[in-house]
C-alpha cells in the first residue's frame, strides 16, 4: 500500500511539475518581429495640406513617439518636385496634383505614388463681398482685380480649365506661386477675388466662398510618396501608411478633403 502510495506521490508531483513547466512557457514573452520606427522624418507637401498635415503630424508623433519629425515644408507642388529634383532631402513628398508627383517618379526618385485626398476649386471673395462677385464669368468684367495661382502650380492648372470650360478668360493681376498666397491676398482685401480650394476657404475665417459652376468636373487628385533616397525608409513608410490610413483619412475629412 505504502509503494502504491509513494507512486501516486511522485506521479502527482511530475505532473504539477510538467503543468508548471507548461504555463512558465507560455507566459514567457514572445520577441516582437516588427521592426522599430525610430529616426527623423522630413515632408515636402503641398501649401493646401497645410492645416490638415500639421495635426496629422502630430497624432503622428503621439503613434510613433521614437520618430522625429521635422517641421514640414509647404509650398506649391510645382516648386517643391523642382527642389527635390534638384538635390533637396525630403523623405515624404505629397503634391496637390499628379502631374508633379510624375516628375519626381521620372527623375527616378520615387516609385508607387499613392492617391490620398481630392479637392475641388471656390471663388473666395473678402468677408462681405464687397465687388459683388456671384460667379466665374463676374471675374472677367473691367475693374475686378483677380488674383490666380501661376501656370503650373496644381491650383492654377486647375483653375484655368475651370474658366476655360466655362468660357471665361481672366487678366489676374498677379499669379501666385502657391494657394496660400492667393488666399492671403483676398483675405487682406489685396483683390476683389481669388480661385483656392475648398479646404483653403473653409479654414480662413475672413473670405466668403462661392461654388462656381462646373467646379465638380475640375477634381485636383493628392499623391504621396515616400522618396526612394529617404533617410529612415521604416518611418517614411510608416507615415505614408498614417496618411493612407482610417487616422490620417479622419483628419483629411475634417478638414475638407475627399476621399482619394
């Protein structure tokens, strides 16, 4: 009996050993694969991303803390693809349209471009409309000063097919090098009106916004790329995927913008 019980003892006992062995196992941390975002990120976008990209950068910052995240550079598409053709360091690069997003991709810096965001085009007036402006063929009557994005700049190709569909020819007094430019000049009451985004006119208090006819037909398309060349390849990525995402998508909405 007493060999009987010895046995049980020492069966019990291996077991109650084996489970411990078994449950220290699988309690034991399992290594992450992923690989760690950590470095310093640069973004050239373009001057109508400005307000939506800051806050993204910084929920962006708050997702990968270890990421530094260098004050973005806004301006006009046109301008910045000609910077990073010529030799500027940019990680991320997001144009207001696709036909300069193509020339980074054929001066071979960058490959797979993704659609991200669309914006449409406004009239913006001073707050009060003082010139009585109501639609596009009012910015062509004599005295109506007019102030445009240049040739080339994704908000001034926009806008010349805007009044070229509508039968409209416009002398603007000065052609600016990027929509926020335009905008400051209405705003000030530097002219009469201005043609800007939609997400442009929304978030300045000071002009009115009027929908021209046909502004739905002229659809400018937002890529983004993360540049071949950059530095941190795994934070470059990580925030175009930010940007792609249900977070960054959330901000853009807020903020005007289509979906891609």
């Amino acid at each position: 009996m007493r060999t009987i019980r010895s046995f049980a003892v020492a069966a019990v006992a291996a077991a109650t050993l084996f489970l411990a062995g078994c449950v220290g196992a699988s309690a034991a941390p399992v290594a992450s694969t992923a690989p760690a975002v950590s470095g310093e990120l640069t973004v050239s976008a373009a001057a109508s991303l400005k307000g939506a990209f800051d806050e993204i950068a910084r929920e962006f910052s708050a997702a990968y803390p270890a990421v530094g995240v260098v004050p973005f550079t806004y301006d006009g598409s046109s301008t910045l693809a000609t910077q990073i053709i010529g030799g500027n360091h940019v990680d991320v690069f997001a144009s207001a349209d696709k036909a300069n997003m193509q020339k980074v991709v054929d001066a071979g810096l960058a490959t797979g471009p993704q659609l991200f965001a669309t914006n449409t085009l406004v009239i913006v007036v001073p707050k009060g409309n003082p010139a009585g402006i109501t639609g596009l063929a009012d910015l062509a009557k004599p005295g109506t000063t007019v102030v445009l994005c240049a040739p080339g700049v994704p908000c001034g190709t926009a806008a010349q097919t805007l009044l070229a569909n509508a039968g409209v020819t416009v002398t603007p007094a000065s052609q600016e090098q990027n929509v926020t430019a335009v905008l400051t000049k209405v705003a000030n009451g530097e002219a009469d009106a201005g043609i800007v985004y939609t997400t442009d006119a929304k978030a300045n208090s000071n002009v009115q916004a009027i929908v021209p006819a046909g502004a739905d037909k002229v659809v400018n398309q937002y890529p983004i790329v993360a540049l071949d060349s950059a530095a941190d390849a795994p934070a470059a990525a990580a925030f175009v995927a930010f940007v792609l995402g249900p977070d960054g998508q959330a901000v853009l909405a807020k903020y005007g913008f289509g979906a891609p």
